[in-house]
C-alpha cells in the first residue's frame, strides 16, 4: 500500500503535512481459470437433486442466458462486475456487444436472431477495480428441429409387418438428432396413430419391449 504525503510551509516558516489515505497498485486482471460457467440462467436447468445440469443446446433462437457458479477471483482490488456478450468464436462478440453488468453472476441478452444448427458463445468480461480485464466463453447449440424417428412393426430387419401371430410381437425403431443428439426414448401403445390409451408413453427398456402388452384385434 502506498501513501502520498504534501508539507505545505508559508513564508513565516511554518509548516503543516497531509497524508492521503493510501492506495494499492494493481498490474494483475481477475483470475477466472476456476470459475464453473453454464448456459441457461440460475436454477434453469438442474437435476432433481438440485445439481446443475450442464446444458448444452437450446431450442430458443431469440435469448440466451448463462450463470457461472464461482467468482473470478482478484485479491488486490477485487471484482468490479461481470460483462455479457455474445458471439460465434470464444472471445468474439460479433452477434452482441458486451452488456454492461453488475457484480450478479448471471445475465441474458434478448432480442437475437439466432440460426439453427450454429453454436454461439456467451462472452464474459471480468472487471476489476482498476479497469483491467479478463474474458471466458461459454458455448451452447441452436436446435430448432424435432429428432427424427423411424418405426416398424415386427423384427424382420427393414420390413414393416401388419400382422402377427405373437402375442408378444417385437418392434424396430431408431431414432437419431444431427444438432443435439436423443435425450431420452419413450414408447406407448394404443389403438390409433400416436395415442397411449393401452400403455402411457414410458422410457423403452428391455422390460418393456419384453413385456405382454398386444392382445389379439377382438380389443376381448
């Protein structure tokens, strides 16, 4: 710490000193390499343990929010505020200029025109108090369109059966997403065209495509 003093003397010869009240120098910008950073706003995406999920696409082509779990970290002046922009490379703010923030580890920006199949970057700007500097990215992936499923009845490989004699008649079925890949798959059962009304739409398991679900067409 550093202190600036004045003496002051006047032609009689007297004197009198001030001192101010001391100053720190800072060469060093906010330390972010631990800082946890996510997409998706405080408690927006958690599981049902309350842990965040690291969520990495979204279906939203107009707003992107993000939150980062721990404070950059600068010891000598501390941090000033965080600044949100957006953009299609890590550190690059080509889509949003930053947003002036405040000390909240969260901001969104809105009113975006956001392209499917294009991952964007929230850019963080980490201010001290001295002005000084340091940005981290975090990426998330537009996914505007439905996963794609094909289905057929019966387990003779690319034949689509409209009968059986098995009670317990099998099914192929592959689903697949280019942008973010399935999540999960789930399977109901029923007497129309994506109706339940048999079975509840449930995920697939081996117990379930074992299981005695079918009876014959008399609906007995």
């Amino acid at each position: 710490k550093y202190f600036v003093t004045v003496r002051a003397t006047d032609k009689a010869g007297h004197s009198v000193t001030a001192s101010s009240d001391g100053f720190f120098i800072d060469l060093t910008p906010p330390d972010v390499s631990s800082v946890k950073a996510y997409f998706g706003l405080e408690g927006q995406y958690v599981d049902d343990s309350g842990a965040v999920i690291d969520q990495k696409f979204t279906s939203l082509p107009y707003a992107l929010g993000f939150h980062w779990g721990d404070e950059a970290v600068d010891p000598e002046t501390g941090v000033l505020r965080y600044d949100l922009a957006i953009g299609t490379q890590p550190g690059v703010t080509d889509v949003s200029y930053y947003i002036t923030g405040s000390q909240q580890r969260q901001g969104a920006v809105g009113m975006l025109n956001l392209r499917h199949g294009q991952t964007y970057y929230g850019v963080v700007r980490t201010l001290n108090k001295v002005g000084l500097h340091t940005n981290f990215s975090i990426p998330v992936t537009v996914d505007m369109t439905p996963a794609v499923c094909q289905l057929l009845d019966g387990d003779v490989a690319g034949q689509d059966l409209d009968f059986t004699a098995r009670l317990f008649p099998r099914l192929q079925f592959s689903c697949n997403d280019p942008e973010s890949d399935i999540l999960k798959t789930e399977v109901a059962v029923g007497y129309s065209p994506g109706a339940g009304d048999l079975l509840a739409f449930r995920e697939v398991d081996a117990a379930l495509l074992r299981g005695g679900l079918f009876k014959d067409d008399t609906r007995g």
